[in-house]
C-alpha cells in the first residue's frame, strides 16, 4: 500500500513534465482571442504594429480564414546580426485565424526553431 502513492506521484511529474515539455515544441503560441472578424482583427494587430517599434515586413493569407504578419524589430535584427545564420531569427510571424466565431491571434514560436538548429532560443 505504500508504494501506491510513489508510484501515482512519480507519474503525476512525469505526465507534467510530458506536458511542459509539449506546449515548448509547438510551433505556435496563442496570445489573445478576439472578437470581430478576421479581418478587423487583422486590421487592428497591424495598426497596434505600427505605433509601436515594429515593422511590417508583409502580409499572406496561406489559406481561407488565417492572415500571417511578417514582423521584424530593431533587437531582432541586431540578434540575428551577431550569428552566422541568424537572419532565421530576424523576423516573427503573427498569425490570426478564425475559429469558431472568433479571431485567434498567434504568433511563431521563436524557441522551436533554435531547438530544431540545436540553438539555444533567443531571450530579450
């Protein structure tokens, strides 16, 4: 009967860590949900964008429903300037797509793909 209670909290961390572990290799990260259409939604990320330090380098819609806001930012470039391949990290994507009635606003995980160079992500 003792070892019941080790064995569930040995697996209890173990499915935590499974779990911390997932949400750090997925490619996208969920910022906000919003209300309106896509296309008010994209409307406003783009405007918030531009009054700020960031600079919209494009815009593609990659399939009905979804818009993808290439940004860049001056740390990002000097980042990626001080690397031998890091223009990969010189820009970010903003995704926004609509599900179920709402606008989902994403935006790339910039840790994956340090993962999958077997890079270290870059902090701010």
């Amino acid at each position: 009967m003792f070892k019941l209670p080790h064995i569930l909290l040995s697996l209890c961390c173990c499915l935590a860590l499974a779990t911390q572990a997932q949400d750090e290799l997925r490619p996208y990260r969920l910022i906000d949900t919003l209300a309106g259409t896509l296309n008010e939604s994209t409307d406003r990320t783009r405007s918030a964008l531009e009054s700020s330090t960031f600079e919209i380098l494009g815009e593609y819609s990659p399939y009905p429903g979804a818009t993808v806001i290439v940004i860049t930012h001056p740390a990002l470039l000097a980042a990626a300037s001080a690397k031998a391949f890091g223009g990969y990290a010189a820009v970010l994507r903003v995704g926004l797509s609509e599900v179920d009635g709402k606008v989902q606003r994403s935006h790339a995980n910039s840790a994956i793909g340090g993962r999958i160079a077997g890079r270290p992500p870059l902090t701010p």
